[in-house]
C-alpha cells in the first residue's frame, strides 16, 4: 500500500523514503537560509509579503478555521459517525487515557501556555475588538470579560479543531482502511493511484514546508521566554540586553533545544516522547497547583465562568467576523488588530496541523471518533482556559489591586509569567518557582520539537517505519535550528511569523480536501456495510 501512495528508495542515503519530496524541501529551505542570510532587507520584504497574504486571504483564515471547527465537532456529535472507531471495531487503544493526553497536549499547544497564559489576558486586558468600537474600557474591570472571550478564541474550540479535523482524516484511513499514516493517504483514497502520488507529492512537500516553520515560530517565541528565565535565576548579564534576549543567548538555546529534541526523537515514541509528554503533563499540574494555592484563586474561579460563558455565548459571532475596512479610524484599527491576533493566530495553528494532527493521528488509534474528539477538542480548550484563568488571572488580579504596580504589564511579552512569579511570591520563593517555570518550558520546546522531527520522516517515507531511520532524525533535526537561527537574525520574530503567515495557506487548502475526503469516505464505507 506505502508503494501504491507514494514511491520510496529501497537503497542508499534515502533508503525507505521519498527522495525527491525530502530534496525539494531541502532545497527550498536551504534557498530561504541563503536568502535571509545574504539579503539585507529579507526582514522588509517578508513583511510585505505577509501584508499581501492577509489583504488577499483575510477571509479565507477566518471561514476555514471555523469550518474545521464546525465539522469536527458535528462528526462527534452525530450518532453514526461518533461511534466510529479509528481501527478495527475491537481495536483497543495502545496508550492510557493520561498518557493519550499528556502526549496530545504537550505536542498540540503545551509551550504556548507557558508563553501566553499571562500575555494572552494582558494584551487583550489592554485592547481587543470590544475596547477598539467603545463597548468596554481598556484596563477596566468592565473589559475582563471581553479580555478572555477573544483569549479563548484563540486557544479554544476553534484551533483544537484544525488539529482534530487533521488527525481524524489521517486516522480513520491508517486505521479503518488500511494505508500508510500519511499526509497524502486521504487523496489517494479519492484520486486515481498515478493523481495521488502527484498530488501527494506536492502535499507532503507543503506539509513539511509548515511543519518546519510552524515549529520554527513556536521554538522562537519559546527561547525568548527561556532566556527570560534564565536571566531571572541566573542574573547573567549578557542573556538580555536593552530589554530584550541577546541573539548569542538565543542561538545557543535553539542550539541546545535541537541536541535535545533530536536524542529524544532518536529514542522513539514510546521511550523519550512518552517520558517528556508524562513530565511535562506532571511538572504542570504542579505549578497550577502552585498558583491555585498561592495565586488569586477566587478571581480564577470567577473569570473561568464569566469568561467560558462569554465565549461561548458569542462564539459564533467572533467566528465568522471579518474586519477589513479603511473608511475611519476604527475600521482600520478592527483590521489590524485582527491581523495582528486572529489572523496570525490561524495560520500557526493551520502551520501546525501536519505534525500535530499526524501525531494526534499517531497516538489515537482504538479511539472512536466521539472519544477522540473530546480528548483532541474539548478537554484541551478546558485545559488551556484553566491555564490562562488561573496564571493569567493571578497577574491580572495583581495588577487591578496594585500589587504589581504595572511591572507584568509593562515586561516584555515573553518575560511576564517571570515577573508574574516575582510580584507574587516572596524572595525566597521566587527561585524555586521559576525555576520550575524553565524546566516546563524545555519539557515542552524538546517534546514539540522531536515530534516535529519524527513526523517530517513519516511524512518523507509515506507513512513506512522502516523510513524514519536515525540518519535523517539528526539531518531534519539539524535543518530545524538552522532555520530558525537564520530567521532569527534575519529579522527576528518578525521574519519567522511573516515565513509562517505566507508558508501556512497552501496547508489550509489541503486541510479542506482531507476534510472532503473523510466525509466521501465514512459515506462509501457506510454505504458498503449498509
């Protein structure tokens, strides 16, 4: 069936893979690196590019994302498809409900709580849609709720559901009919044998293309706070300078984060993935609990319901709004801040849908789709709402009792968890908490990026194991750093979200056909059993 998808080498260097997909990739990355690095204003023009991307295809994010949402959760919801299993009808899941989780979890979003729980909140504390047209206050008690209904639309039902839709696509071909766990497996299913491997071609080299810068922007953002970190523990001067992480400190921590993502991706799934995910999931629930025994505990408890309410309330509202007008101030204002925070937020979810649904896909099987989407839809957004109720609450309530006196608002996006943790706790405890907020964050950076890495060789083999040998674990592992040390001094954070904004919209086309493709395939598998 591998061979009937796609045509891998059965010698030399490329022995059990897809030669041709894995020389394009490279080849298109190593151009990008030689570009940013030997073109003065690469930084200039990316942003351009990203400007044209999101004038063209504003809409496109909006209604696909929300799509992916819909559907996702309708298949769960409707009696016939929810009860289908992703294998055979006794199939029985291969890892525990705690394990499946903490896998899914720390693959799907783990880093970004670290980054986001108190930022996320903050800034949307500071300015959203409702502050924008006058409905609430900047930094008034009245804009609380508004705050965390547009935080949740970022981290809620929505993203969850572009990963799910993947996965389940991905799964229920692997499992219930037999093909390799690929990216290209759904058009096969479809397509002629001689279309699909054509198609499936281009499909996996834009997977892959994602996968690396999606993971390349979550690496980015996720070293900035760790070296935030580190400089609080250690005090070294030259970690942060002028406010902001040093390029020498952020190169040596991609540098260390890839060694370490590339030794855990060498040992397997079921050993080094396995571990980091159940550490990491563990190491979590100790500093949750740790800011519900120190933090504002009342104040969480209270922004969990009014802001789950809100949410879900206007949901359908935020889902399908499209700002994109110039005629006044406000407009204009509406239109960028949804580029700058919808907009951007979807294509890194839509960018991380290969490696995370493959790995959701991965990890699933014995499930039925209404289990799985609980596990890959709703306890996540609870999850990730809990995160952002109870640290971001706990700066929040800081900042409205004066308590903080404006330090967490006033840091740098990447270093308020830290400053969070400083105007909390008293001096003796402020070490051993950041601490563990830094070995949290590498937990979850080298569980992100080795299943990032492991996925790249599935895909690059066609869903063969005998594919993902350990030659090219270190060689995608090493291509990794190197992209986002390259655009990391090309233009910083800046250039690796314009690379992912632009790099993210080929995938979303493909995610609409694998949608397409699974609703054409649970319809002619009923209707054979029928």
């Amino acid at each position: 069936m591998t061979e009937l998808i796609t045509r891998v080498e059965s010698t030399g260097f490329y022995a059990g893979q897809n030669r041709w997909v894995a020389i394009a990739v490279k080849v298109m990355v190593v151009s990008l690196v030689l570009w940013a690095s030997l073109a003065n204003d690469a930084g200039d023009i990316l942003m351009d590019i990203q400007s044209a991307t999101i004038g063209y295809f504003r809409g496109w994010y909006v209604y696909a994302s929300a799509a992916f949402m819909v559907m996702s959760l309708a298949l769960a919801l409707i009696p016939g498809t929810g009860r289908i299993r992703l294998g055979a009808d006794d199939a029985k899941p291969e890892f525990s409900r705690f394990a499946w989780f903490s896998m899914m979890f720390g693959a799907g979003i783990g880093v970004g709580m670290l980054t986001y729980s108190t930022a996320e909140p903050l800034a949307h504390f500071a300015n959203n849609p409702d502050v924008i047209m006058g409905a609430t206050t900047a930094f008034d008690r009245d804009n609380l709720a508004a705050a965390y209904k547009w935080t949740l639309l970022h981290y809620g039902l929505t993203p969850w559901g572009c990963y799910a839709i993947v996965g389940m696509s991905l799964a229920y071909f692997a499992y219930r009919r037999d093909m390799p766990l690929t990216i290209r497996s759904p058009f096969t299913a479809v397509l002629s044998p001689e279309s699909g491997r054509r198609v499936g071609a281009v499909v996996d080299t834009a997977a892959i293309l994602a996968t690396l810068i999606g993971i390349g922007v979550t690496i980015g953002y996720g070293v900035n706070q760790l070296t935030f970190g580190i400089d609080q523990i250690t005090n070294w001067q030259w970690l942060v300078t002028d406010g902001k992480p040093s390029l020498t400190a952020l190169s040596l921590a991609v540098i260390f984060l890839t060694l370490a993502a590339m030794l855990s991706a060498l040992s397997g799934i079921g050993r080094g993935i396995r571990w980091l995910s159940n550490l990491n999931m563990a190491l979590s629930w100790l500093l949750l609990v740790i800011f519900i025994v120190f933090g504002a505990t009342t104040f969480a408890a209270e922004m969990f319901v009014v802001g789950l309410t809100e949410y879900l309330q206007t949901i359908p509202t935020m889902s399908v709004t499209i700002w994109n007008g110039t005629d006044t101030e406000t407009a204009r204002a509406l239109s960028d801040w949804q580029a700058n925070w919808n907009i951007f937020y979807w294509a890194w979810w839509i960018a991380f849908t290969p490696f995370v649904g493959l790995f959701l896909a991965r990890v699933s099987q014995g499930r039925t789709i209404r289990e799985y989407v609980v596990g890959a839809i709703l306890l996540p957004s609870l999850m990730c709402f809990a995160w952002f109720c109870i640290i971001g609450g706990t700066a929040l309530d800081l900042e409205l009792r004066g308590i903080a006196d404006g330090n967490i608002l006033g840091a740098d996006l990447s270093a308020q968890l830290f400053a969070t943790v400083d105007s909390l706790f008293a001096a003796d405890w402020v070490l051993p908490v950041a601490t563990l907020c830094v070995v949290l964050l590498i937990t979850y950076l080298v569980t992100s990026a080795d299943s990032a890495v492991l996925v790249i060789n599935t895909i690059v083999s066609g869903g063969a194991p005998n594919g993902v040998r350990n030659r090219h674990i270190v060689l995608w592992s090493v291509v990794l750093g190197l992209v986002i040390i390259t655009l990391l001094f090309a233009g910083g954070m800046d250039a690796l979200r314009s690379v992912m904004i632009i790099g993210a919209l080929p995938f979303s086309a493909v995610m609409l056909f694998m949608l397409g493709a699974l609703i054409y395939g649970i319809w002619q598998d009923s209707r054979a059993a029928g």
